[in-house]
C-alpha cells in the first residue's frame, strides 16, 4: 500500500529567485503625532551639516552653560571623581540616600514649603526623564494637562505621547509674560487632570509674582488637580526679582516639584534632577506606585552624578556672583535685552530669570508668514542658530528665542548681525 503524500504547502516568506519582495515600511507611532521638539529639530539639523562642510555656527539654540565658558564649581567634579570607584553598581530605583537627604535640607530653608521626607524624593537623569516619567503614570488616554503658552515643548511632549491632550494657557506678553488667570479658568474641564508651571519660565524669562502663583492654586485647590511646578532656574534671577515655589502656597494640595544641577551648577551633560512630591497623598497612592514601578524600570539614575548633589546644595552657591550686580549673566541678560528693543520692529519684555529672551516681531513691519523658515535664513545667511517661536508651542509666527549664555562681546556681535540681517525683511 503507497501512501500519499502530502501536497506541499507554500512558505509565504520563499519567492522564486530574481523575484524582490517589498520592503516592509517602519512608519513612525500615530503616538508622534504631536510630539514637537524644535530646539533639537530640522533647523539645528541643518545647522549640524553646516559644521561638517566646515562653518561655525553660534548655537543659541540650547540653554547649554558649559560651551560658553561657564565651568561646573570645581567641587562638584571632585567630589564625583572621588566617589567613581563606588559607583561602578546600580544605587536603590530613588537614588542614593544621601542625596535625597541633601534635597530635603535644600527645601526645608524655604519659607512656608511643604515638609516632606526622602522617601518623596526621586532622582533622575535630568528633570526631562522626570517629566516623563510623571505623565506616564499619571495620564490616561485623553486626561487634559494645562501647559503654558510659550511652554518648554517636552511638557507638551510628555503629555502627549502618555496618550494625554496638551491643553495651552496663554501667559500674557503685556503682563511680563504672566499665566491669563482668565485663560486657565475657562480651559479647565472634567478631563482636566494636572496643571504645569514653569517659574522661571523658559522662554519668556518671566518670574511669577505671589498673587499670581495664589490665583493658580486657587483654581487647582477647586478643580483638585495635581500642581506639576518646574523650577529648574530657581536660583538663576535678576535684579530684585523673588522666586517663590508654588508648593508653598499649596501645603493642602498634591504637587510635584522639578529641579536640578543643570543651569544653577552649569552640569547640564552630567543629567542630575529631581523630583519632590509634597501635599497629602493617601489619594495618590495609584499614581505614586506608577512612580516607583517606572523608577524601577529604569533601574536607578546616573550614579557618579548622584554623588555630585550633596556637596553642590551644601556648598557655596557661586550662580549668584554670576547674577548679582557686575555678574556676567547679568551684563548678557542686559544687552541682550537692550540690543533687542533697539532692532526697529522688535520689543522685548525684560526677562528677571532663566538664561533666554523671547522678542516680538511686529507683524506690522515684518510679515512673517512661516517662522521655521526665517530661523533657517538666518542660519544660512549669518550662521547664528535659534529657535523659532512657534517651537514653543507659541500660536503666531512673531517670536523667537535667544539664549543669553554668550560671551558679552559675542553676543553684542551676533544681535548686530542680526538686526543687519531683519532690515531686509522689513516692509
């Protein structure tokens, strides 16, 4: 008796020689869809092929102390060079313990801030993973976030990719840039589950005054959002300019606070933040377990730059010689602020903290219709990189950013370049 056999079966994947099978396409996640990041966009792209084809390009584009000349406090590098031979394993998903307790001596010389222990502390590879990390445990699909406008775009980022929807607040460029109170009220709705604040704000500059700060935990303490305050330039102000962190104004309310070495210890390549949660929490248990298992995941933050924390918030604090009368973010900060305003059709608001300026270009002498494209002119023609306006999720083509962090004379160079380079765009 023959058995039959049995009729071979094709294999999709084998094709007749000579025949090509067609590439399977790797688009990018519907998740990007509102992901915007323009300080590290297609301008400084561009920016970067110019440098290999040999220009010098002068990079206001990121608030990056240490390339012009602003060196890390020699402690801080000591005392991470020293701990480098017990760094070598993971540190506990929070991060080292003596660091958390340098963060909570740091808050506790705070007037009215909210106590809190080192088990509210998380460290992170700079605030940017932080933030994160806190709309990934916190959004569900289509929760609402209040973010400023201008905003600091990984807020907007954040949000979005944890599946939430960025709402934008207008902060007011004829009231110093502070948040419209009259804004946030009407965009706040059931979905609505956080708010953001940036003081001192990135880009504007601006450093929000106490009533203003009050009126925004007003409506949080009515509507029981969760307060997310980014204050990584607290220390970094101008003339009689005060800081006050809004968690101090809010001890009944849940909020998260964001900070770090990065600008204030010129270490923004060593990514050293942190994050402290104050306020009552036995209604956020959730949402604080979300926390640890994402700290966990990741396993534990840059350990040699965990040990950079102490001794800079136990040490002197030199930032404010660089702020103070004669400092030299202060002299850059002012001519930056006066050679703006003296570029016909440009106005700027005074920036009293943060290391940029965000000037006006008015549609009436400059018709501006695609702001990306007057960034990339520029590049081009006087090899000066920034940051359009509209990368700030800013709604009109009207503003950029400039980064005060050159060398006085670079940067009084640099604004005449140009203002050479507006007047040809001029009606």
């Amino acid at each position: 008796m023959t058995s039959e056999k049995e009729p071979k079966t094709e294999n999709p994947s084998e094709k007749p020689r000579g025949v090509k099978r067609k590439p399977r396409i790797f688009d990018q996640s519907s998740k990007m869809k509102d992901v915007l990041y323009e300080i590290r966009g297609p301008v400084a792209a561009e920016a970067e092929r110019m440098e290999l084809d040999g220009h010098r390009i002068l990079k206001l584009n990121t608030g990056n102390p240490a390339i012009f000349g602003f060196d890390a406090p020699d402690v801080i590098m000591r005392d991470m060079i020293a701990a480098l031979p017990t760094s070598q394993g993971y540190s506990t998903s929070k991060g080292i313990l003596a660091a958390r307790r340098a963060i909570v001596t740091r808050y506790e010389v705070i007037d009215g801030f909210p106590d809190f222990d080192v088990d509210d502390v998380f460290l992170g590879n700079g605030v940017s993973e932080l933030i994160t990390m806190t709309t990934q445990a916190l959004l569900d699909d289509g929760d609402e976030v209040l973010i400023p406008a201008p905003d600091y775009p990984l807020w907007t980022a954040a949000t979005s990719l944890a599946g939430g929807t960025p709402v934008h607040y207008l902060c007011d460029e004829e009231d110093e840039w502070n948040p419209s109170i009259e804004d946030i009220r009407s965009k706040v709705t059931e979905r609505t589950k956080a708010i953001v604040v940036i003081n001192p704000n990135n880009p504007t500059g601006a450093v929000y005054p106490r009533k203003v700060l009050q009126q925004i935990v007003d409506i949080a303490r009515e509507h029981q959002l969760l307060i997310l305050a980014d204050e990584i330039y607290d220390r970094i102000l101008y003339d009689d300019a005060e800081h006050i962190s809004i968690a101090s104004l809010a001890p009944d309310l849940l909020c998260i606070t964001y900070n770090g070495l990065s600008k204030a210890y010129r270490v923004a390549g060593y990514r050293s933040g942190w994050m402290v949660l104050t306020g009552p929490k036995s209604h956020a248990h959730g949402f604080i377990e979300g926390l640890e298992l994402l700290a966990g995941t990741r396993l534990c933050p840059n350990v040699p730059a965990q040990h950079g924390i102490q001794v800079a918030l136990g040490g002197r604090q030199s930032i404010y010689e660089l702020t103070c009368e004669g400092g030299r973010l202060l002299k850059q900060r002012n001519i930056a602020y006066e050679k703006l305003n003296s570029i016909p059709g440009v106005s700027c608001v005074k920036p009293m903290g943060a290391l940029y300026a965000f000037p006006r270009l008015d549609p009436e002498v400059y018709d501006i219709k695609d702001d990306t494209q007057l960034m990339l002119d520029i590049l081009k023609k006087e090899k000066i990189l920034m940051v359009q306006g509209t990368g700030f999720n800013w709604p009109h083509p009207d503003h950029f950013r400039v980064v005060t962090l050159p060398w006085a004379s670079q940067l009084e160079n640099a604004l005449d370049r140009l203002e050479h380079f507006l007047s040809a765009y001029r009606h």
